[in-house]
C-alpha cells in the first residue's frame, strides 16, 4: 500500500479560495491538474509503498508523535521550483509554519526508516501540477500565479493529523485515512 502523513484542510472556505484561483489558473491554456479541493492537505511525509504486514508498525510508531494543536494561516500562491520554471504550484502560510515543522520533524523521527527523509521541509498546499504547455501558456500561468502571490485563503485550525493510504487511478487519485492521531 502507497501511505502518506498528512494535515487534512477541514475549512469550506479555504477549499472554496483554492477552487476560484485553480479556476482562474486553468484559463492560462497550460497543461495542468489541479488538486481537487475536497482532498487538499499538506503531506508530511511521503512513505510510499509498503507491504501490509508493516502497517501496525508504522501505526504504533505514530502513536509516540506528541504535539499540541495549532493553526495555519494560508497565504499566497507558488511555485515549486520556481514562477519562471513551474512544475507545482501551492499556497504557502503567512502564520503558524514553526508548528507544521515541528510535527513534520516528529513525525520524520519515528519514521525514519520509512521513505526517503524530508531535507528542507516548507510548509504548503499543492493546488496544481503542470504537465506541459506552450511557452505563451507557461507566461500566462506565470502571471497569474504572480498576481495571487498575496491572497489570503484563511485559517485551518488542526487537530489532528492523519495517516493516508493513496490509491492511484486514472481519475485521479483517492486518499482513505487509515489512522487519524489527536493533537493535545
């Protein structure tokens, strides 16, 4: 099974701003797929693929992650590597970053042995993946992520944070929380 630690985004209103730049990101003619807005959180760390029988393994080692709860405050649009090169483009946050890396530290400690290591960890929401396009689209997108790259989408207050198992279908993929753990 492919898993994944994440934060879930639980505010309608934030999906709701995603979905309006997305749309708006769309008209720019590049090849791109946008992050369906009711599965968008923030990936902690990428496990990857790992036989059944190590799952109550990887449970339990979660259940040593202690850390209190916390908010976000989502501002900004992206590009990963860059708004001249775009490959994936995200929402940054203005607020409450130092709490995404610490839980995401955590959660590396006790997974150490699983997936590659996270080096550099900056907390985002991917809202797109850029496939191709022409250079005239690639300009176009580039704009317009240059011109959201002070939206504010708001607040997510975060409880918890969840283990996911990732099934990959030609529709896109589909997230089952296998675990959800509480934050104190």
């Amino acid at each position: 099974m492919r898993l994944f630690v994440a934060l879930d985004v639980v505010n309608d209103e934030v999906k709701r701003r995603v979905k309006d730049v997305q749309h708006e990101l769309l008209e720019s003619g590049a090849n791109i797929k946008p992050v369906d807005p009711s599965i968008l959180h923030m990936t902690l760390k990428f496990i990857g693929e790992v036989p059944e029988r190590n799952l109550k393994e990887i449970v339990d080692s979660l259940e040593g992650v202690k850390e209190h709860e916390f908010s976000l405050h989502l501002y900004g649009v992206g590009a990963f590597p860059s708004v001249r090169r775009i490959n994936v483009v995200w929402v940054g946050c203005s607020e409450g970053g130092e709490y995404a890396i610490d839980l995401q530290k955590r959660v590396e400690a006790v997974l150490s042995k699983w997936g590659k290591p996270e080096r550099g960890f900056v907390p985002h929401l991917t809202i797109l993946r850029v496939k191709g396009g022409s250079r005239d689209a690639f300009e176009r997108l580039s704009a317009a992520v240059y011109r959201h790259k002070d939206d504010d989408f708001g607040t997510v207050q975060y409880r918890e944070f969840q283990l996911k198992k990732s099934v990959l279908l030609p529709s896109g993929p589909v997230y089952e929380t296998v675990r959800a753990y509480s934050l104190v």
